[in-house]
C-alpha cells in the first residue's frame, strides 16, 4: 500500500490554530497546558490542554452563518476541516468519491451537561437532544465542505478514534470505494469526562511528564485534525501536490482490561507490527515514534515494553507530543498524525516535555529537547484506547517508495457470508422463534426479553456490566458457537450504554461532581462494547466501534465487508447494540421519535403521523469468507452513500446489482426500514417505487423497534428468510402469504434520507 | 470494631455489586485483590469512592489504596482512625 498520499492537513489544539502556529510552537518546545476557562467544573485544579477561542470566536474562523445550533465538538472539528480541505484543493463539484470519516467520543456532551435537567423536565432545549450523538456532530460538520461527501461515518474507539478513521479510509481507498478520503477526529473537553478521568484517579494536577519515572498521569485536552488522504493516482489527476505517504497501519485489540493495558503491552505491540509489516519497512527503518505516551503509570510503562518488544535494544527516538497538547483523547490520532508530518516535512523531532528521569526496565529515554535538521524518512504514530482499541499508523517522507506487503490482494473472489446470527431484543431472545411466532408489541416503550445471562458471563464479570454488555457478550458467543476466533471484532452502536452514561451524568448533576462512579464512566464509552466482547472472548484481532446515528450498525458491516474484499481479514463478528432507557425515552418522545397510545401493525402502516415504536437492539452475526451448510447468505455486494439524490441512489443499486450479475427483476423483496413514521416512511416508499415497483416489501420495525441500530435487524431478518427459504407474511407489508424460495433480497436503510445504505444478499443454496 | 468490619462487607458487596454474596462469605482477613475475592483495579476506585462517601476519607493518591485495602480488617482499622464522618 505505498501509493496512499497525503494531500491536506488541519489542526486546532491548545497550541493554536492551522499548522503554522502549531509548527512554531512545537518548535519552540512551547507547552500549551494551562488552567480550565471555559468549563465550569469545581476541579478547576487540574491543567488542560484547552482550546483558547470561544464557540464564538471558533465560529468567526470558519465564517459560520448556518441556522441552526452546533456543538463546540463540531466547530473545533470545522475549523481543522477547513484547513485540511483547502490544502489538499477540494471544494464544490470534484468528480471524486469522498468519503469523511470522522472520530469522535464526546459528541455533543458538553452541552447535554449543561441542558440535561431542561431535556427532562422543560421544552426550553430541545433542539441540542438530537445533537447529543457523535454522528450528529459528524453530520453537523460535513456542511463545512463546499461539495458533498459521498460517504460519512463516525469511528467511537475512544482515545484511538481518529487513528481508526485514517486506517478505514485508507481501506475505501484500496478497494476502489472512495477515490479521497477526509479523516481524523474532533473532542471538546467536557465537564463529564473530566469527572470520568478523575475517578479513574489517573489526572497529574501538574502539567503531564510522559514517560518519566515520577509521572502522575494525563492532562485533558481538545481539539480536532483531519487529513485528505488519496491514491497517488487521484492526487495526480487533479494535480494535488502530495505532502506524504501513509505507509502503513494496523490494529489490534488488547484485550486485558477495560481501562488497564497488558503488562507487556500485547495489543501494541501487536499494532505496531502490523503497521510495519503492512507498510513492507522494518524495525529499522522508523526515525522517530510519536508515542500514545499519555503520562499515565500504566500506559507508559507498557507502551514502552511494547516498543521494546518491537525495536528491540534500538528504539528509536520517542517522544509523546501530549507533553504540549494534553491529550486529546478522540482527536488524539488525527492531532499526532498531523504534528508527525509536520515533522516530517520539517525534518525535526518535537520535545518529550517534562522528562527528567527514565522509567525503570525501559532501555530507551524519550527525547527531552526539540531536535532540529534531523532527516526522517517514516514516522510512526500511536493511538491507544480504552479497552485495549489500539492502533499504529505510518508516515513516510513523499519520496520514499517502501515495497507493501502483498498479502492483502482486492479480488472479486473474496467473498463475504453470513454464517450465523444471534439476538436479543423485543423477540423471543438467542433463537428464531420470532420467525415463526412473532411477539407484536403494543405500546412505544418496549423492553428486550433477557435470557439468563449465567450460562455466557461468570459472575464476577457480569456484575459490573449493565444490560447492554451482557446483551453483547450473550450474542457474541451464541453468533460464534464453534467457529474459531474471529479475526474482526465491529460493533455499531449510536449511543453507546445509554443506561450508564445516564447513571453517571446523574451522579455528577445531583451530587456537585463528587463521589463519582469509575465504573459507569469507563462502561459510558461507545467502544466499551466491543472492547469487553473482545475481553470476553480474548480476540486480539481487530476491533472497532461506528457510532453513526442511524447507519452505525451499516458502517460496522460495511468495515468487516471491505475488510474481507481486501482480504485483510477472513472472518468477523459484526455488531449493532443499542439501548432504550425510560429517560432517553422520553427525551426522544419530544422530538417526536415515538407515537403516543397504543401501537399496533395498523396505527404502523397508516403512517400519517410522525414517531414510532422504539426498540432494543443487540445482534451479533459472525461473517466468513467462505460457505457452508449452514450459511445464512452471502453478501453480494454493499454500499453507503451520504445525502445521495434519487437518482445517484438509484444509480448506486443498478451498480451492485450488476456487479453480481443479477437486475432488478431478480429481486425476490426489497427490505425496508418501515417504522410508521409517515417522514422515515415516505423516503422508503419513494425509493421502492422508483427502483423496483414490483417487488414484494419486508419490514421488521414492527417487530423489532426502532433504534439506532434497529437496521442490524433487517440485514437479519433477510439473511433468515434466505436460510430459511421462505419469507413468512408477517413480515411482508402488504402480502398475505409466505413468498417460498426467496434468492436475492435487496436491504435498503436510511437515516432522516442522509444516510443511506444498500445491503445485497443472495442465497448460497 | 467487628460492625465496623460487618458494615463495610455489606457496603462492598453493595458497590462492586456481589450478586449473591452474604457478608459471611467475605472472610475480613482474606486479601481483597488477586486471589482471595479477585477484585482489580476498578474495584480498588470504586473503594476509594466508598470511603470518601461514607467515611470521609480522601485518598490522593490511587496506589495508597495497596496498603488499605489489604483485607476487610486492615481496611476498617483505617477508616476507624482516619474517619471524619
């Protein structure tokens, strides 16, 4: 994979604002680590690396005139878009595929804190309840380009976010997907994630000293970075220069703790050589590492065992450039990947601030002075986050060829299948029983059935977990049965565990920030859900987590389904988990997500009011790259698009339809998200008519609810019927008998028509 | 001293959430971490919180938890001479 190339960067950090500022200060060996200002906390004692501008001064540098509200989460990430756009040329109609892929943990916390008693009790703030989510805050600052994305998602793996949006776009890239890529992360500071960090007692109250013996932990930061990343031949064609080469990535998981890395910093360690085998350099080859290095005891010590591990008596010069920034946790990749290449084409090495005095059994001292003139050929930067969700990337000098590893070729015989699937949700749970005895529920507020959980979780793991970790465990193992490892662990999940983000912002509300619970905090982050499935199972492969509102479960299935067209990876657990709390429900009833009074199939298919019926999600479905007996189906083909016109939509399935050989005739039914809502409703109507007005309509929400992940379901609900060769009338919308040997079914989902996605699946019989 | 030690094992087994368990079961001279109830780092936060709450008792430092946190016994040796509440 030598031919990815860097064409745009943005930065925005307590450092400054662009890379200009950034550079001179990282130069200048300049912290910029400093009281709080703009939060009010009562642990105004604890230093951060905090963005100097206000909302509203954030706004002025990107002229924002939108109606309309936006979080600081969406105007630090604007701000670092716009530099980066502009650098690499892009703007209005391109002719290009672009994708935007953005990290992303605190979405729009940090005003929730501030409103959170108003989304319960008053109607005063209602518009910032749906802007609570990360993918909102993703769709919220795709406007900043003048053109439009084709593809948006938003990657929740905590303090490795932006480092898995570089690693997934480059993967569009190579499989033809997406011609450019926009990626990298966002994270303002938040009142709630300074408390979480707080209670894991692991915040310096002076300013950090990464990988010093007498470290005391991390500084917060915020900010946000973005890099355009394109095949050296896109860049060619419409004469963008080229600043540097991403040579290489890779991610692993490391699953040993939920906050702890492994004393021998397996998962990095497992990261890092993935990142430099891919890359075709060696050990040898790397002048500098831009370390994770938060300053934390545990995260130093391993990371440096880790780096040992990899270089051996020959690390090469270190430095954790958090000793300027703090840490920027979701931003954190695309901020270090940024201030690499800045390195990079300024051939110096940033300081390790505040090192005095090296960590005892490391053989190597972080460089504790700017060093200047320094020639650097490849770079190598790592993310690590919560729950072992750890990653590398590299960058190489633009003149510097490496040779790739060719293990990973694009063939059209790399196939995709369903082999299994488990659930648990408003249906009877882990089987299929719904298939044939549906459960059709009543009312708007529905709670999953729960198995009994003992058989899946020992004790004294269950007891920390909240519902929808047990949920995701449950039917990780049932979807994996006897299948070995896999070597992909994807979760979607648009809010994450709901219940414990609620406990915890409670607590901190009601109880003035003190006698906080860590546990709540670290089970708050989205990627806690995949990380314990990984834990749980001890699957060091990849791991990642999408958090893109309505499509969070499609971006998951979407990463496997690449992934395995690559053949980078042969077999993954995919996810989608979602959560409805009595709270969370009622905040969304005011923006009209539910119908009031009783629900049936009817009131359902009237569809002349807005709202639905909500739903539980947790669904795990193992895929494989190869069939057999028990195959579900295969995925024929698969496509996201971002605020697609009819006709591009349109266009879009004429193109996975006939790249597997098959038209529109040869569909046996369409599956869609049908729910009720007249708006969500009208969208799939229109696309139906227009695309393939004869074939039979499936709808599941009915069944299942809605949720941010209620698509998971229809991707299951049509893989059953392939396997089961029939599509039983309960879940046709206006047919009265079963349809028998169904053989290709077209899934089509979107969210508020801005996201889009088109899943084919066809029988293996 | 022993209802001290009694209600500190009701309020562990309600914080860290030991479904099942009876204060019987924790034996106060056993350690709390690795082997004997096999608790781990987040456990050891969670303790802390516990005693800020309901002793009073601020810990600034995580790894000062080590020595307290011993067994149930040392622990309410601690928090009877440390308490403020």
């Amino acid at each position: 994979m030598n031919n990815i190339v860097v064409t745009g960067t943005g930065i925005i950090t307590s450092l400054g604002v662009g890379k200009e500022e950034t550079l001179r200060k990282l130069k200048a060996g300049q912290r910029a680590i400093g009281p709080i200002r703009h939060i009010r906390t009562k642990h105004c004692d604890l230093p951060v690396g905090e963005v100097s501008c206000s909302d509203e001064e954030l706004k002025a540098l990107i002229g924002y005139r939108e109606p309309g509200i936006i979080t600081r989460t969406s105007l630090l990430g604007r701000v670092a878009l716009k530099e980066a756009l502009e650098e690499a040329h892009l703007s209005g109609e391109t002719g290009q595929r672009i994708a935007f892929i953005s990290g992303n943990t605190v979405g729009g916390m940090e005003k929730s804190e501030q409103y959170y008693h108003d989304f319960l009790n008053n109607c005063e703030k209602n518009e910032y309840i749906a802007m609570h989510d990360c993918g909102a805050c993703t769709d919220v600052m795709a406007k900043e380009f003048s053109g439009r994305f084709d593809l948006i998602t938003t990657i929740s793996t905590a303090c490795s976010s932006a480092a898995n949006a570089v690693i997934l776009g480059a993967n569009l890239l190579k499989e033809g997907r997406a011609d450019i890529a926009v990626v990298g992360g966002t994270e303002c500071l938040s009142k709630f994630h300074i408390n979480g960090f707080n209670t894991l007692m692991i915040l310096d109250k002076e300013p950090c000293r990464p990988f010093d013996a007498n470290r005391k932990g991390l500084n917060l930061g915020e900010g946000a970075a973005y890099l355009v990343i394109e095949t050296e031949e896109s860049a060619r064609r419409r004469n963008a220069k080229a600043i540097c080469r991403l040579s290489g990535y890779g991610n692993a998981c490391d699953a040993f703790h939920q906050t702890a890395t492994s004393p021998n910093g397996e998962g990095a360690f497992l990261a890092m050589t993935q990142a430099l085998k891919s890359s075709g350099l060696t050990a040898a080859d790397i002048d500098y590492i831009n370390a994770h290095g938060t300053g934390t005891g545990n995260n130093d010590e391993c990371e440096g065992i880790a780096m040992m591990r990899v270089f051996g008596d020959k690390v090469p010069p270190v430095s954790s450039t958090k000793s300027y920034t703090g840490h920027t946790t979701s931003a954190a990749g695309g901020v270090e990947s940024v201030i690499s290449i800045l390195a990079l084409t300024h051939s110096f090495i940033p300081a390790n601030l505040g090192f005095e005095e090296g960590i005892e059994g490391h053989n190597f001292k972080p460089v504790d002075h700017v060093m200047e003139n320094v020639e650097l050929k490849h770079i190598l930067t790592n993310s690590f986050g919560f729950g072992g969700n750890d990653s590398s990337c590299i960058f190489s000098a633009i003149h510097e060829s490496p040779t790739p590893s060719s293990s990973e070729v694009l063939t059209n015989d790399n196939r995709c299948y369903i082999q299994s699937a488990a659930q648990i949700s408003l249906q009877q749970p882990l089987g299929e029983e719904w298939f044939q005895n549906p459960i059709i529920p009543t009312e708007a507020y529905n709670e999953s059935i729960e198995p009994d959980y003992g058989k899946y979780i020992p004790p004294m793991a269950a007891r920390r977990m909240g519902k929808l970790l047990k949920r995701a465990v449950a039917t990780a193992v049932e979807a994996l049965g006897g299948h070995p490892l896999p070597d992909a662990i994807i979760t979607g999940t648009g809010l994450g565990c709901i219940a414990n983000t609620e406990k915890f912002l409670t607590a901190m509300l009601d109880n003035d920030e003190e006698f906080l619970q860590p546990t709540y905090f670290m089970q708050s982050t989205h990627n806690t859900i995949s990380s314990q499935v990984a834990l749980h199972l001890k699957c060091h492969g990849y791991n990642c987590t999408y958090s893109q509102r309505g499509t969070s479960f499609d971006s998951s299935l979407l990463d496997a389904f690449v992934q395995m067209r690559l053949g980078a990876i042969h077999s993954a657990l995919v996810g989608g988990q979602e959560e409805m709390t009595p709270d969370y429900f009622r905040m969304l009833g005011k923006i009209g997500y539910w119908k009031e009074g009783e629900v049936s199939t009817h009131t359902l298919k009237k569809a002349d009011s807005i709202g639905s019926l909500s739903g539980n999600c947790s669904l795990n479905m193992m895929l494989t790259s190869r069939s057999n007996a028990d195959t579900f189906c295969q995925i024929a083909g698969m496509d996201m698009l971002y605020e697609p016109s009819m006709e591009e939509l349109l266009n879009a399935t004429n193109r996975l339809l006939r790249k597997a050989g098959l038209d529109v005739c040869d569909l046996s039914a369409i599956v869609m998200g049908l729910s009720g809502d007249c708006d969500n409703d009208r969208v799939y109507r229109e696309f139906r008519n227009a695309c393939c007005p004869e074939t039979p309509e499936v709808w599941y929400k009915h069944l299942f609810g809605e949720s941010f992940c209620a698509s998971a379901f229809g991707v299951y609900a049509g893989a059953v019927c392939l396997r089961q060769k029939r599509i039983p009338a309960h879940l046709l919308y206006d047919l009265s008998e079963d349809i028998m040997a169904p053989k290709h079914i077209l899934v089509h989902n979107h969210f508020h028509n801005k996201d889009h996605s088109l899943i084919l699946l066809s029988s293996c019989q | 001293m022993e209802n001290l030690i009694l209600e500190l094992k009701e309020e562990i087994i309600e914080v860290l959430n030991l479904e099942g368990m009876t204060p019987a079961d924790i034996d106060e001279n056993a350690p709390l971490f690795g082997e004997g109830l096999g608790l781990d780092s987040i456990d050891a936060l969670e303790l802390i919180v516990l005693m800020e709450k309901n002793y009073g008792i601020k810990l600034a430092n995580a790894n000062e938890g080590k020595e307290i946190f011993k067994s149930v016994r040392v622990m309410a040796e601690y928090i009877k001479e440390h308490r403020t509440k």
